[in-house]
C-alpha cells in the first residue's frame, strides 16, 4: 500500500525568524538554524511531487494546553519589550538573549517570581544562550504551529501521510520553556491535536539526532501519548545534557510511555535502524492510531551538529520501518543543519513513509 505523494504544509512566514547568532560559551558565532533551510527542503520536495499547500491560521487553543499561557504571552511580547528598554542601542544587541536563569539552585524554594527587568525575564523562559528572539521569531514560531495543525486537520480528514515543513523547530520546548533552537513545540501540538480529533492513543517517534526533552517533559505523566526517540548519548556529552538517558521511562500514570534509545558517537546505519525497529515494536504495543514523527535529518554523516552517521539509504528505511505500522502519520520538521544534503534526506525520508 504506498501512500505517495505526501501532502507538504508551509509557511512564508516560517522565513521570518532570522537567528542572527548563537551564543555558544559566550563566545557570538553564526546561526544554523536558518531560512535557507526551509527554502532548500521545498525545492527538493516540488521537484519530487509532492502536493504542496500553504499552512492557515488556527487559534491558540491547543498551543495553550501544550505550553503554559505566561510562556506563549512572553514569546509573543519579549521582542518588543527588549527593544523598548534600549538594548538595539545600548549595549548592542538586537536579540533578546539571557544573561541569567533562575535555577533551582539559585532559588532554593523561594518563589519564582516574575521580573520587572525583560533582559532577566529572558532567562526564566529561555534555558541556554543559542536561542536568541529576534524581530520574526514569534511570527515564524506561531506559523510553524499552524502549518503543524493543518497537517493534522488533512491527516484527520483522510489523507494518510502529511508533512509539515517547518522552522523554527519545536521539540526542545518544553511546558514553560524554550532552547535548543526551538520556540514552540510543534509535534507536541500535533500530538495534543490528533487526541483532540478522538486517537486515544498516539506515538511521537523523535529521528532527529537530539533527544527531544521538551516533548518527553510535555508527555511524561501520561499514558495516553507515548514518546520514543533514538539520539546521540547525552551521557558521551552530547545537547541537551541533562535528559535522554535510557531510565527515564515516564512517571505515574505516564510510567512506561516513554522510551529512550541513546546511541554511542559515530553510531552507523545498522545500530540506528536496529533502534528504529525497537521504536516502532514500541509504538505497536502502546496501540497508537496516530503517528507523529518528529523529522530531524541532523544524524546524517554530513550534519555538523551531530557525530551520527546515518545515510540516505539509512533514512529511507528508517521511514518505511514507520510506514510499515501502517498508521496516519503527521511528519514535523526539526533539526538538520548541512544545507547542501537536507533536501534530499527529507525527501527519500518521506519516500520510506510513504510505503
Ligand atoms: C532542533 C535541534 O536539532 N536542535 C539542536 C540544538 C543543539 N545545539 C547544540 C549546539 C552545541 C554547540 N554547537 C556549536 C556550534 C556553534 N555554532
Ligand atoms: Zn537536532
């Protein structure tokens, strides 16, 4: 049964946010998470066929379940109010970046309160300092989350494999707070929005190359949503650090709804797909009608953020491995950085989910 050709859902609007820079050990470098990537996956993706449509708009309700209102209000209103206190002109920065997170350690039980100053509510909301707000970043992150539900509404309404090609990516956010290059958690929208439409049950597989701690946070505690991601070893040193490890199965009535592979630095094809297997036996047994696939083509060999070493070949198996459960599946685009192979990776990706 092939269910080609996909439907791709875009954005112009996706192009607005412009990273400008990341801050990496305070040292400025250049953005990776950039326009030309989006531009760069639709060629690629009308040469190959695919039916391609324009993303509409949709309102915040689903989008406030997954996050928390005060983090929505504050990625909707930061920019603004840091160019208000001056910061463009002194001391220079156009972006809003943090300087201080209030940390468990630094509070010690005292009551996170909101600042008054915007350039110390950044790092309430923000966790690291590669994650800069720029002028276009709300406008780009929302249009991500409405491309994202109308790939659900087509899935919902028939078709059985929908695309969403999206920037900036999501499934680093968690309820109340963003980094790893993500604003808001677009696969977990889909995910809350496929529940919304009556799938009792639904599996979100993470092939980016980072663990998506964001989405494993928004889903910990509940049975209904069963998150599995195969990534590099956060224990060999690898983003994000601090979640992604094999124990962490899901709590309460969330316990065993969680699955995490971590894999060693250079980890090939063969070791990658045999985690791919285990996923989707993962997604079988959890009893998903509905499928979200959290598309990062970050593990290739080529990817300068990731030390994976999949092929093109690896992703397309990786894709119909998926397909092969046979469920309607909505693909979210997250990481994949190497602007000259992320077309082609998403395209013979989508041919393997396609079936
Ligand atoms: C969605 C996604 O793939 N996010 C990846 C975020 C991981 N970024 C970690 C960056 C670590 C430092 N990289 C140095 C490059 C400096 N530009
Ligand atoms: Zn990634």
């Amino acid at each position: 049964m092939s269910r080609s050709p996909a439907v791709v859902v875009r954005s112009d609007a996706c192009l607005l946010h412009v990273p400008g820079a990341e801050i990496w050990v305070g040292v400025r470098t250049p953005g990776t998470e950039l326009p030309e990537r989006a531009t760069r996956i639709e060629e690629v993706l009308r040469r190959a066929g695919h039916r391609v449509v324009d993303a509409t708009t949709h309102d915040d309700d689903v989008l406030l379940r997954v996050h928390e209102p005060r983090l929505v209000e504050h990625l909707r209103t930061v920019h603004a109010r840091w160019v208000e206190a001056g910061f463009p002109v002194e001391p220079g920065q156009d972006r809003v970046v943090p300087y201080l997170m209030p940390t468990a350690g630094m509070l010690d039980g005292l009551p996170e309160r909101e600042p008054v100053a915007v350039h110390a509510a950044a790092g309430r909301y923000c966790y690291d300092t590669m994650t800069l707000v720029g002028p276009g970043t709300w406008e780009a992150a929302r249009a991500a989350v409405d491309a994202t539900l109308d790939a659900v509404d087509l899935v919902v309404a028939g078709e059985p494999l929908v695309y969403a090609l999206v920037r900036p990516p999501g499934h680093h956010v968690t309820r109340a707070a963003y980094g790893g290059s993500c604003y808001l958690n677009n696969a977990a929208v889909a995910a809350e929005a496929l529940r919304d439409a009556g799938h009792e049950r639904v599996a979100v597989v993470d092939i980016d190359a980072h663990h998506g701690n964001g989405t494993q946070a928004i889903f910990y505690d509940r049975a209904d949503v069963l998150y599995a991601s195969l990534h590099v070893d956060p224990g060999a040193g690898w983003f994000p650090h601090y979640a992604g490890f094999a124990d962490e199965t899901g709590r309460g009535e969330g316990a065993g709804a969680n699955l995490n592979v971590p894999l060693a630095e250079g980890t090939g094809d063969v070791d990658w797909l045999d985690a791919v297997a285990r996923i989707a036996d993962a997604v079988s047994r959890h009893g998903a009608t509905a499928l979200v696939v959290s598309l990062g083509v970050d593990a290739a060999a080529a990817d300068p953020e990731s030390p994976l070493r999949i092929s093109h070949d690896g992703y397309e198996t990786a894709g119909r491995r998926l397909a092969s459960l046979t469920l309607p599946t909505v693909a979210v685009q997250e990481g994949g950085y190497h602007l000259d192979t992320l077309g082609d990776l998403v395209a013979v990706t989508l041919r393997g989910l396609c079936g």
